[in-house]
C-alpha cells in the first residue's frame, strides 16, 4: 500500500471514531489509584492495582482532604448467618442466588470485603440445601470472590440450655461424620470451619478428620473441661468461637469452659464486638490474654442487621425488637435474638475498650482471619495481594466507611451510594 493510501485511512473520520472509542474503553478500563492515610502506618499513601491486585504502594507528600480518611484491608468476617434480611441459616430453606449477592453488597457498604456464610444447628434437609445452592452460587463473577467458603456451626453442640445459645434443641444432635460428608460435598468442598463441642461422644474423631481434610475446627457451644479443651486443641482445634458467648448463665467459679480456653495459649478466640454481647471488662480480660495475634474480632450477624429499628416477626412467630442502638432484642424473655451490627462496629468497639492501636484493631478484623484459613491472598496492604481495600473515617470510636474496593473494583463509595 502507497504513503498516500495510508495517510487516507489515518485522517478518515471512520478511523479517527475508532481511535476515539478505543481510547474511551481504556480509559473506561483505567484503574483508579486510591490515596488515604495508612492504617499502620499513620502516612498518607497512594495505592494502584493492576488486574484486580494492588500493584504499587506510595508514600505522598501530605494529605489533602478535608477529613482524614483511614485506608486499610476489607475487613473479614467468619460468623455471618445472614444479613439485611437475607438469611442463610433459617427460613423453609427458600435462599436464592440473588439473596447470596444482596448481602454480598450490603456487607460491602459496611467495609467487609470477606466473609464466610454460616450454617447453624437445622434439619440435615435444610442445611443440605441450602449448603448446595451456597456451593454452586459463591464464585459467580458478581461477587468477586468475597465468600471463600462456609462456616457450619453446630449441629454437633452441647444440647444443654445456655450452652446451646439459641440453636434449636430439636436439631442438635452428636458429631456423625457420615452426615458432615454429605453436607461437605453438597458445598462443593468449600466448608471452611466447623465450630462444634469437643466433649460430646465422637468429637475427638471428628476434629481429627477435619483437621486432615484442612478444615479449621472450632469449639463453640460447649462445656468442655480443661482436658477436653486440650485434647480437642492437640489435636488440631484451631479457635474457640465467640467465646464468653454460647455459654450458661451460671457457671462454678472454678470449674468452667472459659478458663481453660483462655489458658490454652495455643487456641485463638473469637469475640462478639458489638457492645452487648460482651461487657467491656470481659473484652478488656480477653484481649489482654490473647493479645492482636490470637484474637478475631466476628459479628454473628443475622438478617435483622441493616434493617430499620422496629418489631419483627420471626418466621417461627416470636416478635423481636431492633433497637435504635442495633441491640437485636427477644423481649418475651429478656435476652438477645444474635446480633444486629458488622464486625465494622467491633473495629471502634475494641480500639475504645482495650486502647489497643487501630492497626491491632484492624488485625483482629482482617489479617488474621485471613492467615486462619491460610488465605495469603488478602488481609493485608501489599504489592501482589487483592486489591480489596476499605477507606473510612474514625470518629469517636466510630468508623464511617466512605469507600470499599474489592478486586480493585470500587463497590462502594459513600458519595455516590
Ligand atoms: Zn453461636
């Protein structure tokens, strides 16, 4: 082809269109750079990602916004039984696809960018199907891979009131490995963590399968004593889950599950940061004894949480409150129905208690859950990990969340809700 015949197709209005659209898609592509103060740090940064990862992080000069918006890596909850009124453990087993990604996005907007659904104590049919349409749901590309896997907690708890929390008694039954493998496959393999008694008959064994199938074992709703505690940890339980919580009333001075699992310096725990579930002093105890390594902070959600304060209706009948200040309430009885707040809460809660540094804060509700189920990918701000980042401002102990990012994709942004 002639100089001249090339020079007609570079200055023809068809080509220069093409030019113009190309340049649009790339630039529609672009990923945008985030600039915030470093969670750990305390230094203003400025974060790229490529293909979805975090490519660079920058120190810059100082920062200029009006408020000082903290940047940190989305936070990661392990106890999420359903959220804005989409749950995962109860109805007439009715969860959809699209309820998978409804609280998928709400979680976002509070900041978490993974989580585990949870499974609590039901019928083997209910918790097979709903595992199933957990199990082939959970990668879809529309969910950016926010849900690695599940939690089951219980069935296999101790049936005794109080212990037992509010996971009907009818359904708790001892650990049946036959049963575990069902559920597990209808999964799609992709049950995470177990959270079960360790003295009920066959536990010992149970926690020994998990653990050579590499699921984390968890004791929770339990009353174990300090031998049983041991075992269960020797032979590989992992974390105690909401500790002080799923727990009788009265309890002997002495003798009683909290004891050995705070003793146990190889057991992590798990605590409820909500402002009712635990009072500051036991919080303050806890921490001071597991210290920003061993301890994550979970919200034990429910569907209740982001919905507006009011009464609602179980679908069992009872009528249960939510208060202004997001304490989820059984007033016939006087006790909490779970809780209403995401771990976002905990971040402020924990950091006024304890006087523990946000860094910590942060730890406990993102990297060391992430290191719990051996996900290196996320849970801390580096080079090469998922670009899945949370940006918030802390006031009175409060953290506002302005802007969240998973896979580098912006999925919230305060401004423009
Ligand atoms: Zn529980």
């Amino acid at each position: 082809m002639s100089a001249s015949g090339n020079n007609r197709i570079l200055s023809s209005p068809v080509f220069l269109l093409l030019v113009f659209f190309l340049a649009m898609i790339i630039k529609g592509k672009a990923q945008e750079a985030v600039e915030g103060i470093h969670y750990a740090t305390g230094q203003p940064v400025r974060l790229e990602f490529k293909g979805g990862r975090i490519e660079s992080i920058k120190k810059i000069k100082k920062w200029s916004g009006p408020a000082k918006v903290y940047i940190a890596p989305g936070f990661f909850d392990n106890q999420v039984n359903g959220f804005a009124g989409v749950s995962f453990s109860f109805g007439n087993s009715d969860l959809r696809p699209e309820d998978i990604l409804k609280a998928t996005r709400e979680l976002w907007k509070k900041g978490v960018t993974t989580y585990l659904p949870t499974l609590t104590t039901h019928s083997h049919e209910v918790l097979m199907k709903n595992f199933k349409v957990l199990g082939q749901n959970y990668s879809g590309d529309s969910l950016l891979g926010s849900i690695p896997g599940f939690h089951l907690e219980g069935p296999y708890i101790n049936p005794e009131d109080g212990y037992r929390g509010a996971h009907p008694k009818a359904y708790v039954r001892l650990p049946d490995w036959e049963e575990f493998m069902k559920l597990y496959h209808a999964s799609g393999k992709k049950i995470l963590q177990v959270t079960l008694a360790p003295e009920l008959e066959g536990a010992m064994e149970f926690i020994k399968k998990c653990k050579e199938l590499g699921i984390t074992v968890a004791i929770g709703h339990h009353n174990a004593n300090r031998s049983q505690v041991d075992e269960a940890v020797g032979l590989g339980a992992r974390i105690a889950t909401h500790l002080g919580n799923g727990c009788a009333n009265m309890i002997n001075r002495h003798l009683n599950p909290l004891w050995p699992q705070l003793a146990n310096e190889d057991l992590l725990i798990s605590i409820i940061c909500d402002g009712f579930h635990l009072n500051e002093e036991e919080i303050r105890v806890f921490y001071k004894v597991k210290g920003p390594e061993r301890t994550i902070i979970t919200s034990d959600v429910t569907s209740y949480a982001a919905l507006e304060p009011g009464e609602y209706k179980t679908q069992t009948g009872e009528t249960i409150e939510l208060t202004r200040e997001g304490m989820l309430r059984y007033p016939a009885q006087n006790v909490l129905y779970g809780s209403a707040s995401p771990i976002t809460k905990g971040v402020g809660h924990i950091l006024k208690v304890t006087g523990c540094s946000l860094a910590e804060a942060v730890q406990m509700a993102s990297t060391i859950p992430a290191r719990l189920y051996g996900l290196t990918d996320r849970g801390r701000l580096e080079k090469g990990l998922r670009g899945d980042l949370v940006l918030f401002t802390l006031e009175d102990f409060k953290l506002t969340i302005q802007k969240t990012y998973v896979q580098g994709k912006k999925v919230f942004d305060l401004n423009h809700p």
